[in-house]
C-alpha cells in the first residue's frame, strides 16, 4: 500500500482535478512529491506522461486557449515561479459539460497542480510579475493539430481576473473562433 503524499479535489468539470501535495517543513525549508506514478494512479490518472513543457512569461501574458484536435493530450500544469490562473475548457462535442469551464489560481507558493484531461482546451493568465509553468503531457506536441478557442468568447463567460491587466496575446490566439463557430471536424469527440 501506497501512502498519499497528495491530495485531488474535484472541480466543476469531470476529470478536471485540483492536486495539493503534502508538503514537509523544517528549519530547513521544505520538500514535497510533486510527481509520483503510483500516487497518481491511486487519485485515477491512469495516463503516461511522455513530454514535459517548460514556460516562462511576464504579467498579463495570456496563453490559450489551446487543444489538439487530434493526439488529444491529458495535461498536469504547476508553477514553479509566481501565480497564473489556469483554466480549463470542455470543448467535446456531444459532452453533457460542453463549453462549461473551471479555473484555479496556481503558485509556487500554494504548490497546487491542475490535471486536465485530453479533450479540454487549456490556457493560462499570468498574475505575477512573472511566471514559470512546467507541464506534463499524455502526447507529443503536433503543431498541425493544434486548434483554439477565442479566450474571452462571450458564451463560455471566462471569470478572468484582469484587474486592470491588459491581456497579452500572440496574434494567433487572438483569431482562434468562439466555440460555436469553431468547425465540428476540429472538435475532439466525447467518449463517456
């Protein structure tokens, strides 16, 4: 038997899981499992990580919404540097929670990860002067399957937090289609 040294919390969206490690403290500092197989098949994610992203931005960067229509990739994001809010999109056709969204505020200082399963559209918003993210994936990065949704379509009602940040985005972000008029073919299907 296992001892979980972390903890899943449910969100919003099936599948979409909140991760807080347990984390050891001493005069020292602290130490803390922030990957474990067992540990993760123990809280039902069962895939294989096979690529790890690293990614370092500067306040009001935002950064999605992105999936692969086909190579769908399960994702686990944490924050080694500063806070993002991290959100996560159900874009499969025919899902009982399609276009329904869930969010948590990631840092390196609450040490939580998001686990978001393939099928979702993924983006973040950097909250800190900067940030690093580091991110585990179920499959290869395949450019030519890489499709979006418009971050502030009005439909899904994202609660980013701005505060008087100005989004910044790369221009190919910033003509990804609202989810109603992104094609269906470019759709991940839902598999119950």
């Amino acid at each position: 038997m296992i001892s979980l040294r972390m903890k899943a919390s449910a969100t919003a969206l099936p599948g979409v899981l909140i991760l807080e490690p347990r984390v050891f403290e001493d005069p020292r500092g602290s130490f803390y499992e922030s990957f474990r197989v067992d540990t993760l098949r123990a809280l039902g994610i069962s895939c294989a990580f096979v690529q790890e992203n690293n990614s370092v931005s500067s306040r009001g960067v935002l950064r999605g919404l992105h999936y692969q229509r086909v190579r769908s990739q399960d994702k686990l994001v944490r924050v080694l540097h500063g806070e993002i809010y991290d959100v996560a999109v159900d874009v499969r056709r025919g899902s009982p929670t399609f276009g329904k969204w869930s969010a948590e505020r990631l840092s390196a200082a609450n040490r939580k990860q998001m686990f978001i399963p393939a099928g979702f559209a993924h983006g973040f918003l950097v909250l800190s002067d900067w940030a690093e993210c580091l991110y585990k994936c179920s499959d290869y990065y395949a450019p030519e399957q890489e499709r979006g949704i418009l971050w502030n379509d009005p439909a899904l009602g994202i609660g980013w937090p701005l505060d008087g940040l100005t989004p910044q985005l790369k221009p190919r972000d910033e003509a990804f289609p609202r989810l109603a008029d992104a094609p269906a073919v470019d759709l991940p299907p839902y598999a119950p």
